[in-house]
C-alpha cells in the first residue's frame, strides 16, 4: 500500500478578529517549535483578511497557510474576489475549493469549482476539492453516486496527486456534531478513489489524499483518521482551539 502523508487542515471559516487569530497561528507555531512535530502535514486556512500576519507567523516552521476560496481569474475586474494569484503571492500553499457553504451561499457548480481548482494549481496552489452529500440525498440512497458526480465535475483536468487533495465532507455532518460512522466514512472514501483510479489511474489515485471533514473533534478523530482511505481532515469548530487542533493532528 502506497504511504500517503496525512494532512490535517483547519477551516477557520468566518471566525476570528486579529486577536484571536494571530494568538490561535502563534500558539500552533510554538508547539512545532517546542516540541516533537505530529506525524502530518498541518495546514490553516484563516479569512483572507488574516491570511498575511498568519502567514508571517507560519513563516520558517511546518504550519502551511491556505485561503478558503480563490478566483478562477489571475486578475481583473471582480470586485471583493481574490485571486489564486494574490494567495500565493502572501505565502500560501493551498486553497479550498467548494466548500459546501461556498456551494450554498454563492450558487457554486461543479464547473466553477473545477475553473477555480484549476487557477489554483496554476498558481502554484495545492487544491482541495470539496465534496459531500447532503441529508436528503443520503437518506434517498444517493451518496456514491452524488459524490461520483461532484467528483466528476470538480477535478481540475490536470490533477495529480501532488496539486489536489479531495475532501469529503458530508453537508449533514458540517458543524452539527453528527459526524459519520467510520463504515460511512470508509465506504465514500474508497468510492472517491475508485473513481479516481478511473479517471487518473490507479497509481495516482493511490497516492492522492482524501481528508474528512464533518464534525471532527480531538475525541472522534484517531478512529477516522486510522481508516485505510482517510488520509487526514478537514477541520473547522475544533480547529479554532489550539489544544483541540493539535489533538487531533497527535492523532495521526
Ligand atoms: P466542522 O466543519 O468541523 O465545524 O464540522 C468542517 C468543514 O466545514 O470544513
């Protein structure tokens, strides 16, 4: 079985002001620095208008830095957008693309996550693919086949295990503290990468890291993140406390 490094990425979300924010990267770069670093890669993606001082606080330690959405454009006139571009530009080695919530606030298709996952990778970016059904489509029976087809119409064209994570993150699981079972999980994780296998070969995808996210918390995360196709998570509530983040990337 091919090693994937897991990744445990946290989702500030719209949450924090300077304070709280810059005290949330600088107590998650002391704990690199103090002491043994967890066995993952460790990524924030803050609110963009956080992104630079949280950058300068990451600088020189493993703690990447990541913007929750992009632009497909370079530049231009798009008034309140940011562009891939401008991500890279402070320091920043991912971006989130489909949220869920950007799905549901800002009308987001399949195609338009596709166009921003494909900015994002050639901006330099590591894309991380959202996908997720919802409740209703889960209790219709529709889960694989929903998230086939997300996956389907959300891979950029030219993604390779080294510029695309895939999340998974059922929309029923999203902050609701109702997080899947580990079989749930598992099940839409090797779905995921069949699909992949398919469509990028069966060595891509078996190095190509799938996170889920959904609830996860300091006290569910070890039995996920021991799954065989869970290659990390996809963080937000838990991952606005120091304590509660780094637990679960000691999980890994
Ligand atoms: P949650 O959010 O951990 O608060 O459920 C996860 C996400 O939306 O990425």
């Amino acid at each position: 079985m091919t090693m994937r490094r897991k990744l445990i990425a946290g989702n500030w979300k719209m949450n924090g002001l300077k304070a709280d924010g810059l005290a949330l990267a600088q107590g998650l770069a002391d704990k690199l620095k103090g002491g043994p670093a967890p066995a993952c890669d460790l990524l924030v993606c803050p609110p963009f208008t956080l992104i630079a001082p949280v950058a300068a606080i990451a600088a020189g330690s493993a703690l990447a830095v990541g913007g929750q959405d992009c632009h497909a454009k370079t530049s231009g006139a798009h008034t309140g957008d940011t562009s891939p571009v401008m991500l890279a530009d402070l320091g920043c080695a991912y971006a989130i693309v489909g949220h869920s919530e950007r799905r549901t606030d800002h009308a987001e298709t399949d195609a338009v996550v596709k166009a921003k996952g494909t900015a994002a990778q050639a901006a330099g970016l590591i894309a991380i693919v959202c996908i997720g059904e919802t409740l209703a489509q889960r209790d219709a029976g529709q889960t694989i086949e929903v998230n086939r087809s997300q996956l389907q119409g959300s891979l950029p064209d030219g993604a390779t295990p080294d510029n695309t994570v895939i999340a998974y993150e059922p929309v029923w699981a999203i902050g609701t503290g109702r997080v899947a079972t580990p079989a749930q999980a598992q099940e839409v994780h090797a779905a995921i990468r069949a699909e992949l296998a398919s469509k990028l070969g069966g060595e891509a995808a078996s190095r190509m890291r799938i996170l889920y996210g959904g609830s996860m918390k300091p006290d569910n995360a070890r039995e996920l993140l021991a799954l065989p196709d869970v290659d990390g998570g996809l963080i937000g509530g838990a991952s606005l406390k120091v304590a509660d983040f780094w637990a679960i990337a000691e999980s890994c």
